[in-house]
C-alpha cells in the first residue's frame, strides 16, 4: 500500500511541475515539443529530489545499509523487523532433495530448457526456439555455521548454466521426457505462462514449486537439440538475497508485486548480487550521485527551453 500511495504521490506532483515548466517555458519551445520538454524536465526533477528525500529520511544506514548486511552475511542475523537481507553459506535441503532432470545432481532448485538457436541472417540475427522447458524449487536452508535461514521462494539462479551436452545428459533427457507429464501451451498461451513463471518466482512457497512445459505440437529428437541447465546443488557455498519475512521466518521475494525483486542465489561470494538488480538495497552514495545527476539535467532541460535553444 505504502508503495502504491508513493507512486501515486510521484505521479501527482510530475503532473503538477509539467503543467509549471509548459507554462513557464512554452512560449520558447517549438510546438512540436510542447508538452513532452516539460514531462521529461518533470520526470527527471522529481526523481532526484526523490533519491535525495530518501537519504535525508535514513537510506543507507540501519539494518537496510549494504554495509550492514554485507557484515551479517556470513552470520546468518536477519533485520530485527524485516527487510532486505543477504545470507552466504552452504546449503541442504529442508525435506526431501530434488534432482536436476538433465545433469542428474541432486539439488533444492533448477531451470532448465532443451531449445534450438537458428542464424537468420545479420538484419535479424539469432531465433531461440525452446521446445521443452521447466522449474522446480523445494524450502532449503542455507547454514552459516553460527545461525540456519530458510529459503521460502523460488529463487532465480544468476550462475552461467550448464550447457553440457554429453551421452550422459542426452540419456536422462530422454528419460524426463518419457516420464514427465508437461504442460502444453501454443501461441497466446506461452505468453501466460511467463506471467504464470513470474508469478512462481515472486510468491512465497512452504512446500515447493515444480512446472514442467511443452511447445505444442512440436517434439524434436533431443539429439537435435541444446541442452540448458541451473541448479542449485546440496552441500555448494552461496550467497542468497531476498527479503527476510519475520512471519514466516524465512528469506521470500520482495514485497511489491510484479514491482518487487525475487529471491536471487549464486554460487560463492555475494559480489555478484551486489553489482545485479536484486532484493539488495543500493549504496548510499550511488544513490545521491544518481539523484544529483537527474537533478542537474532537469534543471539542464528546463534552462535550455526558457533561453529559447528549444524554439526549433
């Protein structure tokens, strides 16, 4: 709710300033350009003044500053009352293990997708064509040595994956492909479901997600195909940010809906995370460079409409 009221806070006051600058400056713009100068000036103003707001009200300190949780990454201490957190640690299965259809690893989640990738001519370049494709994630724990934080959502794995094609993974292919029951969708329907697989990776699930799909009317030989695969082995070191949910104490997706960020993992250190658009909060001085940024070229904009550089 909170964030709703912003957006529409945000939205109320470029609508406010669009109508100012036009009113101010529109007589040196070119008509072609009215009201869009003021729109963008608006945009880029309010934005700044909006990172900067967030500093001046504690962004970058407390429980929330990456500095903290960086330093309690390899503890496993979460927020005291929810938010942000980042865990690194190694990880086993809290319930039953799964195993990755392709490698054959034993794990608590994978993706994996047996596609074609045709060349169609430098204008157009690549065409990914994917035939079979699926997930699958069950509650884990990451273990720190001095606490255990429980992973309770789907999370998107950022390691390369695996694209191995060997007589041992085209073997368990064909295997999972006689043996699983997959979902068929065409046309329209693929389209929903990638909003049904946003969905998987933004809600919290206690017991577990699986999807397996298939492009209808459509199956060829494996052989023929390249193989993908990411999983998140038992027993491998990483490092997962999410957002801590004291409720259900466990790491879930960020609050926000189709706004909010999923759990995120990745094998080793939490470097990577950091440098991704994820749960993780930005630095402190990242922030105001980029508030201080927006506010200079809005400022830019609205100084070259009323000195008449935008009257052609």
């Amino acid at each position: 709710m909170s964030k709703a009221l912003g957006c529409l806070a945000h939205l109320g006051l470029v609508a406010v300033l669009t109508m100012v600058i036009d009113g101010r400056t529109g007589e040196e713009v070119a008509p072609v350009l009215r009201p869009w100068v003021g729109l963008a000036a608006a945009i880029l103003l309010v934005l700044g003044a909006s990172n900067l707001l967030h500093l001046l009200r504690g962004y970058g300190r407390g429980d929330a500053a990456r500095g903290t949780l960086l330093a309690r990454a390899t503890t496993g201490e979460p927020p005291a009352e929810g938010g942000p957190m980042l865990v690194t640690g190694t990880v086993r299965p809290d319930g039953p293990a799964l195993r990755a259809p392709l490698s054959g690893k034993e794990c608590v989640a994978y993706e994996y997708r047996l596609y074609k990738r045709q060349w169609l001519g430098s204008r157009t370049g690549h065409r990914t064509t994917v035939y079979w494709g699926g997930y699958a994630f069950q509650p884990f724990m990451v273990d720190t040595g001095a606490r255990t934080v429980r992973i309770a959502a789907m999370p998107e794995i950022v390691d390369e994956p695996n694209r191995d094609k060997t007589d041992h993974t085209t073997r368990n292919a064909r295997e999972y492909l006689q043996s699983t029951r997959f979902e068929d969708v065409a046309g329209a329907e693929i389209v929903s479901l990638f909003g049904a697989m946003l969905g998987d990776r933004l809600a919290e699930a206690q017991t577990g997600i699986r999807r397996d799909w298939h492009r209808a009317s459509a199956s060829p030989d494996p052989d023929t195909l390249r193989f993908e695969e990411r999983s998140v082995p038992i027993g491998a070191t990483v490092s997962v940010a999410g957002h801590w949910l004291p409720t259900v104490r466990a790491l879930v997706a960020e609050p926000g809906g189709l706004g909010g960020s999923p759990v995120t993992i990745v094998t080793g250190g939490p470097e990577s995370l950091l440098r991704r658009s994820t749960a993780l909060p930005s630095s402190a001085s990242s922030v105001a460079i980029f508030g201080v940024l927006l506010l200079a070229l809005g400022a830019a904009l609205v100084w070259a409409a009323s000195a008449g550089y935008l009257t052609q």
